[in-house]
C-alpha cells in the first residue's frame, strides 16, 4: 500500500514535518468519523421510533456490506483466513457493544456510562498490547471523562445502578475492546476485508437477535428504507472502513480521545437543528471534550539545537 510505504520512508529520513503532517491526515478522518456519529444521532433516534433497534442494526449493517463487497469486490476475492478470523473476533465486540447498547438505552446515564470506553481504551491497550499511554494522553482522557459526565448531568444526578446501567457499562466494555482489537489486528490485515466481515457478522446476528428481542417480521415504512440507505453508507461503510484504515497507523488510544468528540457533536446537532437547549454544565463538557482531544492529540514541535556535523559543511 502507498500509505505503508510511505510510513516506511518516514522511519528512513530524520525530518519529522512529513510525519506530523501524515498524521494529521489520520487525525482528521477520525474528526470526521467522530463528526458523522453525532450529527446522524437525530436520524437513529428518529429511525427507531418507527423499526425496532434489531432491525435497523441488520439493514444498516446490511447495507453498509454490501456497499463495501460491491466496491472493493475484486479485493475481497483474495481475502485470507486469517482475515475472515481476526475481522470475527472484531465483529463479535462490534455486535455485542451495540446489542447491549438498544437494550440498555432506556437509562439516564447511559451516555455518560458508554463514554466509559474513553478511560478503559488506554487501560485495555496497556494490558492486551503493552502499551503505555503517554502523560499528556493520560490528561487528555481526564478531561474528556469530564466533559462526558457534564454532558451527562445536565444539572441533575443520580447514583442509582440497576440492570440497565449494568448493560450500559458492559456496552461500554465491549465498545473498548472493539478499538483495542482494531489496533491490533489491522496493521497486519487489509483494513477493507477486515472492515467487510465485521459489518456481515454484526447484520448477520442482528437478524438472529430480531425473534429474541421479539420484533416482529415486518416490512419497514418508507422512511426507515431511507434512513438506512443514507446510515448504512455513510454512517457504517465509511466509517467503519476508516476506522480499520487509519487503527493501521494510529494508536486505540490517540484514536479514542478524537472519538470521543462524538457527544459533543450530538449536543451542538441537537442544538442547531432540533432547537435543543443545553445548559451552562453541557457547554463547559463540550469545551472539556474538545481540551482533552487537543491536549492528548495535538502535537507541539520543541525547538531542538543544532548539533555540528559534517552534514553543515556540505549546506
């Protein structure tokens, strides 16, 4: 892959600047991907006034297969066993996040319990992969836990833990083992192939869950078709496809300090086009959200001094 080779070229030259900029590349979709989940949070929530959460899960995803098998056909043909293997294993987290999320969703705090993933990513990584978050990522995570609890509380709280907040939590668990197990196995797989199996097997058991959750077989209404026309597209092909693209190059944690920009997106959505009204606790998260990506992300240039070399006699 071009991107490969050219990360192979950075590690063969002392300039830093192309690396810097590569990565904000990455940085950027990530941004991006962040950007899609919050502002489509209206359409899901909309959608599934009128399907059951199951249903949409299986034609969503569905669709999003079905978008990437029919662009990247003739790669799919040459994908491996230990592709199909390493994309079922991050299929399973996948599934399960979102599966635990539709039935947990009725809890207050189920916003605030699933941006739980923020602090167990870099905890999950240290564990599974050896690799210890940095400081400044350490305090980008605490200010993003921050926000997410201010965007959560909207002026009222509760320490009330049941059954839905246990859900929430286990969502919370499997979301970060998702990243995780992104970081670990895309940079030695084809990011589209591994990206395609996840999404088939988490249609594939959410249409098995359907006569568990008991929805009923029907067709949907016309507006459910459209919506997940544009959601499967957009909101899981692309974004799925980023996520698996970029975690070659990108740490789980750097990763989910931009992900996590996903409330605040949600919030400034609902404000702008539902009319929503977000109290002065939601501002200071959404300013909470943003300090702890550019705090854990941002990376500033130290001026270095100039040692003497035979390098200077040749300028």
């Amino acid at each position: 892959m071009a991107e490969v080779k050219f990360a192979e070229e950075v590690k063969q030259t002392p300039q830093s600047a192309p690396l810097r900029s590569h990565s904000l590349k990455y940085d950027g979709l990530l941004v991006l991907v962040s950007l899609i989940w919050g502002s489509t949070f209206l359409v899901v929530k909309e959608t599934l006034k009128l399907t059951g959460p199951f249903t949409y899960l299986a034609l969503s995803y569905g669709i999003g297969t079905l978008t990437l098998a029919l662009i990247f056909r003739k790669r799919l043909l040459n994908i491996t066993r230990l592709e199909i293997r390493n994309g079922l294993t991050i299929g399973m987290f996948l599934f399960t996040g979102y599966a635990l999320q539709t039935t947990g969703i009725h809890v207050s705090k189920a916003g605030f319990i699933t941006g739980l993933y923020v602090p167990l990513v870099p905890l999950f990584s240290f564990l599974f992969l050896r690799q210890k978050p940095s400081a400044k990522a350490i305090v980008g995570v605490i200010l993003s836990i921050i926000g997410l609890f201010l965007l959560s509380v909207n002026n009222t709280f509760n320490l009330e833990f049941g059954v839905g907040e246990v859900l929430i939590l286990g969502c919370a668990l499997a979301f970060a083992m998702h990243i995780v197990m992104i970081s670990k196995f895309a940079p030695s797989a084809d990011a589209i192939n591994l990206a395609i199996v996840q999404l088939a097997l988490t249609s594939l058991l959410s249409l098995l869950a359907i006569p568990v959750a008991r929805e009923p077989f029907v067709m949907p209404p016309l507006p459910v078709w459209g919506a997940v026309l544009f959601m499967g597209v957009a909101d899981v092909a692309f974004t799925l496809l980023a996520m698996n693209w970029v975690g070659q190059f990108v740490s789980g944690t750097r990763a989910t300090l931009i992900y996590a920009l996903e409330p605040m997106w949600a919030v400034l959505a609902g404000y702008l086009l539902a009319g929503d009204v977000l109290s002065l606790p939601a501002w200071f998260g959404c300013a909470c959200i943003l300090l702890g990506m550019i705090a854990g992300v941002l990376r500033i240039p130290l001026p270095r001094k100039k040692r003497f070399s035979t390098d200077l006699l040749t300028e």
